[in-house]
C-alpha cells in the first residue's frame, strides 16, 4: 500500500495490491462479536420480558430502537474499513483511528442493553468521539493533499449530527429516538451526496481511490463475525439447558441453518466479492453498494440469531408473529441481501433466491399454528435447497467470473 516512512499520508492507488487485514483491524472485528451479543440479548428482551414485546407496538417499538443502535455500530465499522482500505493501515494515524474505534466501539457494545436509559450518554459519547475523531487525524495527516477538504467536511457533518447524538442522550427516550433518527439521517444523506459542506463543496465517491479487495475481504470478515455471533448466541441459549429432546433439536436446526448460511454466502459470489470491485468501472461505487448489501445481510443474521434463542427456550410451544418473524425473517433478509451481492458480482439474480423468500413468505401463516421448532426447521430447510441449486449450477462448470454491474 502506501508509503510507510515519514512524510504526509497518501491513499493508496486503486491497482496497488492489496495487503491482509492487519492483525489491529482483526483484534477491532473482535469488538464486534461481544457488540453483536450485546444486540441480540437487547432484542430478545425486547421480544420476552418488556411488556408488549410479544405483539403490537412493542414489538415495532422494541425492534426500532434495536436496529437504530445496530445502525450506529455498523456506521463505526464501516467508516474505519473504509478508511484502512483507502490508507495503509501500517501507517501511525491509521492505527490511531482504528485504536480510537475499537475502544469507542467496546464502549458502545457495553452501553447497549440501557442505550436508551442509564447508559444513553455513554453510547452517543462513544459513537461521536469515534465518527469526529476518524476525519479529524486524517485531515491532519494528509498535510496539503487535495482530500483533505473531504475529511474536514466529514468532521463537520459529524460535528453537526454529534448534536443530534449528545442532545438526544439528554432527553426523555421519544425524543431521544427522533434526534438520534435525525442524526443518522444527516449522515447518510451526507455520505450519499458526498459530504457537502457550504463553502467547502462536495465530492463524487466514484471518483475515490480504494484499495478495493482489501475492502471485499473486510467486508467477508465482518460477514463471518456476524455469523460466528449467531453460533454463540445458539451455543450460549443451549447450554442454559434444559436438555430435552426439543432443545436439542432447536440447537442442531440452529447450527445447521448457521452452515446453510456460509455455505450460501461463499458460492460463488462471496468469494470474488474482490475481483468483481477490482474489474468494476468505479470501484469505490460497487465497495458503497456491497457496504449496503452487507449491512442488509449483518441485519438478517442478527435476527437469525435472536430466532435461534427464542426457539430453543421454546421449541415445542406455538409462537407469537414477531417471534416467527425473527426466525423467518432473518433468513429472508439474508437472502435478500445475497441476492444483492449476486447481482453486484454477476449482474444477475439466480431464480432459486426470489424463490426461497416467496417460500418463506408463503410458510409463514401456517406456521403461527405449530411448534416454534418446525418454523426453525422450514427455514433450515429453505436454506439447504438454495445452496444445492447453487452447488448443482456450479457442477462441472468453469468458475464464474465477476462481471459487475457498475
């Protein structure tokens, strides 16, 4: 990647090979798995013990608030991946800024259970060190470069929505939700419209320089940290016992949907997601719309997860819809989103994928009348009929190769 002696920081050239995720970005990934836990116990509380999370506005209310710090969590992650993918990671500020979101990011994972109560201000704190603080250093490091002004204008978009957190924590938790949902906004229409600032312009992100396998492969780690969480949170449900034939078989569906699930992710596209940013016409615009794919599968697994609780604490009784919801859904929505990758990496979408999800749709009302462990087996199912039409296409083939879209 770039230079690693003195001298201002550079990004690194788009057709520079690649490095592997260094072992400080890793020991970040690290943070994500308690984070994730800590995410998945919050929406199982959510849906078992708040009054009203087995139905209604509890649950819609409950879910809410739990994606919206998932939200928060993700936007940490990514913003440092980004950063590492377009520097060299080696260099001093680089790991300063990962040093500072890792910390920030253990912070907020440990704020999450009471993010909108006790632990409010620790969690809106942590988030705005950890976004401000990112563009603040590079701004720095970059000495007279030309992206400097984007990252002084990332520092002040962040400074801006750091309001929006820091108010928010301050305030009763409806209105906390409405500035913090207000902060997120700011952010994400920033970065979508490349961090305008007045009078300091704005930017085209098809125009940024990634080093855009680096990036594919931060974005196969976090998918596999997401994943391992499920396996930990089934692993940790279980192991409460009681050790019944039912809970035993909620735990083996659940392991084996936590397969079905990699083995889907990784064939074929997942595992070129690199190639296909690297033969894509704008590498940064393809390495933006897998950051939204990825996030929409993170959001699948998370919900897969807290599906995998709820059915082995109950594996023989009849659910509610917003439990039967997390274990359908989950899975849904990471079809959805590897569909996405699919049509990123191929320009195509396989029929098996739209497919399976009318299946799960269509699965789900007969469903709320059986055991919680049938619905944890019809998803498992649905699964492993996707990754044999995948197996079965790529039989006696030629590996694909990416042709991106973009």
């Amino acid at each position: 990647m770039g230079s690693r002696g003195a001298g201002h920081l550079e990004p690194v050239p788009a057709v520079t090979t690649p490095g592997r995720a260094t072992f400080l970005e890793l020991v970040f990934d690290l943070v994500y798995v308690f984070a994730l836990t800590r995410i998945s116990a919050r929406a199982f509380e959510d849906l078992t013990e708040v009054p009203g999370g087995e139905h209604g506005w509890g649950t819609v209310t409950g879910s809410g608030k739990t994606l919206l710090l998932l939200l928060a969590l993700w936007a940490v992650w990514q913003g440092t991946a980004w950063t590492t993918s377009r520097y060299d990671p080696y260099r001093v500020p680089l790991q300063t800024v990962v040093v500072t979101a890792l910390v920030c990011s253990m912070v907020m994972g440990v704020a999450v259970p009471r993010a909108f109560s006790e632990t409010a201000l620790m969690f809106a704190v942590a988030y705005v060190v950890a976004q401000v603080s990112r563009p603040v250093i590079l701004s720095i490091a970059l000495g007279a470069h030309p992206y400097r002004r984007l990252k002084v204008r990332m520092a002040v978009i962040y400074a801006v929505s750091g309001v929006f957190w820091i108010s928010g924590s301050l305030l009763s938790t409806n209105a906390q939700v409405v500035f913090w949902v207000v902060a997120l906004t700011i952010e994400y229409v920033a970065g979508r419209c490349g961090w305008p600032v007045p009078g300091l312009g704005r930017s085209t992100i098809s125009k940024w320089e990634i080093a855009g396998e680096h990036l594919a492969e931060r974005y196969q780690q976090f998918f596999l940290v997401a994943l391992g969480e499920t396996i930990l949170v089934a692993g940790f449900a279980y192991s409460r016992g009681p050790y019944r034939s039912g809970h035993a078989w909620a735990f083996a569906l659940a392991l084996a949907t936590s397969v079905m699930l990699w083995r889907i992710y990784v064939q074929r596209a997942g595992r070129i997601l690199g190639e296909a940013v690297m033969k894509a016409r704008h590498p940064a615009s393809i390495g933006r719309s897998a950051a939204d794919t990825h996030l929409v599968m993170v959001i699948g697994l998370a919900a897969t997860a807290v599906g995998y609780e709820l059915i082995i604490d109950h594996p023989l009784e009849r659910i509610p819809g917003p439990w039967l919801a997390m274990v359908l859904g989950g899975p849904a929505l990471f079809l959805a989103g590897r569909a996405r990758l699919e049509y990123e990496v191929f320009s195509r979408v396989s029929p098996s994928r739209w497919i399976a999800l009318l299946v799960l749709v269509a699965s789900a009302v007969p469903l709320l009348f059986l055991p919680g462990v049938v619905a944890t087996g019809v998803g498992a199912l649905v699964l492993a009929a996707v990754a044999v039409a995948d197996a079965r296409r790529a039989r006696g083939a030629p590996p694909e190769a990416a042709a991106p879209p973009f």
